[in-house]
C-alpha cells in the first residue's frame, strides 16, 4: 500500500503483512484506491489503540522469536499476494490465525491492526513533510498532539521490523 509521498510503508502489526512484522506492502502501481484513502482519512488514531498495537506487535515479535515455526509463518505472510487493498491486507491477516490471534488478544480487529500503522504512518509523513496528504486534518492535529509518544511507538515497531530487538 503506498502512503504519504509516493513512499512503501511497512506495518508494524501488518505482521508479515506482515502486520507487524511489518513487512513491507506491495504497492499498486496508481497506489490505493479512493474508498481505501478514504478509510484510512477516516479512522480515528487514539493512544490508546496505537498502545494496543504495539504491544501485540512486541509480543508477536517476543513469541516469533521462540518459535521458529511463526517465524516462517510470518516470512511467508511477507512474500504473499495480492497485498495492495486494505481489504488484501485484512484477508491476508485472517488466513493466518496464529498471527491474528496476537492483535485479537490486544481487542484489535483484523481491520484495526491493517489501519492502525497505516493511517499512523501517514499521519506522521504529513506532519514531517508539511506537504499534500491523505491524512485527516484530525490524524494530523492528533499526531501533533502526541508526537513524542508516537514517535517512540514507531521506533519501536520498526526497530521490530529490522528484526533488531
């Protein structure tokens, strides 16, 4: 799925979607359509739902770790198609019910844990790059309001992705 400016971005709970283990998103060539945007812009980003994410994404991280067979679970999640809609994202969360089960454990839904990183990320771009983006004056107005939390946030889950944790 392709964010602010055109970049990939990696979710950090799109585990292999890698939701979280945040692999990166293969991106349509045109990037998302309007209804996705439009689902991302739309979604109220909260502190509460990015704490929630987070630590479902550290514990699948933590678990991956002991378990050499949900680490290649979520290596494969990373490689499968199609992976460019929200809903590709959702479907390919749900067909992986062990890595599911991590975000479901933290009350977060399989289109939760696709939105949350995304919209985040998003919002974060707009607020660094200052120019155009799909974010929502609320997204924006919210990440400003909560940056350095965030930003921890997103140093963690992606200190995760790199696998450096």
């Amino acid at each position: 799925m392709r964010c602010q400016g055109g970049r990939l971005i990696g979710a950090g709970a799109l585990a292999g979607l890698a939701l979280t283990l945040a692999v990166v998103a293969e991106a349509a060539a045109d990037g998302p359509s309007e209804a996705d945007r439009q689902t991302l812009r739309t979604y109220a980003l909260t502190m509460d739902k990015l704490r929630h994410f987070g630590a479902a994404d550290k514990a699948l991280y933590a678990a991956s770790g002991r378990d050499p067979d949900l680490k290649a679970e979520l290596a494969r999640m990373a490689d499968e198609e199609p992976q460019e809609t929200l809903a590709d994202l959702q479907a390919k969360l749900a067909r992986h019910p062990r890595v599911e089960a991590f975000y479901r454990k933290e009350g977060l839904s399989d289109r939760e844990a696709v939105v949350i990183p995304l919209a985040t990320m998003e919002a974060m771009g707009a607020v660094d790059t200052k120019g155009p983006s799909d974010a929502s004056p609320a997204q924006i107005d919210f990440v400003r309001a909560h940056e350095a939390e965030i930003r921890d946030l997103l140093d963690q889950w992606f200190k995760q992705d790199a696998g450096d944790d």
